[in-house]
C-alpha cells in the first residue's frame, strides 16, 4: 500500500438512546469524541463515539459496503 492510504475505523456510536455502527476516518475515532453526522443532505450533531475497533483501507470500506447486494443471489439455489 502506498503512503497516501487513508484508514476509516469501525465505531459504535450513541446519540440519545439511539445507536449505530458506522466506519469513520481514523482522525475522528476517538472515544468520547462528538461528531456531526451527515446524510442524504441530512445534518445531526451530538453523535458520541462510544467505542473504535476494526480498522481498514477506506478502499476496502467502499468495496466491502455493497457485499450485502450480493448475498442474496450467493444464497439463491
């Protein structure tokens, strides 16, 4: 891998009594830190990072992200 890799982190994350399961850049996966989360043109502030685990290439987190479409026609006899 080059030099110029970048790493997201898999974080759970809680706002509320609300949880989920995001990869985000390794600069942001910091325990205790707050995020501004942003989708569909969507912002919402207040996302704790409750905990960091799995790190990967963000290459590999944009390929890995469409496996789920897969699964189905794997499954299918």
């Amino acid at each position: 891998m080059s030099g110029n890799t970048h790493y997201s982190v898999q974080c759970w994350l809680r706002r509320g009594t609300a949880r989920q399961m995001v990869w985000i850049p390794e600069k942001h996966a910091v325990v205790g830190r707050f995020l501004r989360l942003t989708e569909s043109g969507v912002s919402e502030d207040g996302w704790e990072v409750v905990s960091a685990g799995a790190r990967q290439s963000e290459e590999a987190v944009r390929e890995r992200s469409q496996d789920y479409k897969h699964t189905r026609r794997a499954s299918d006899i």
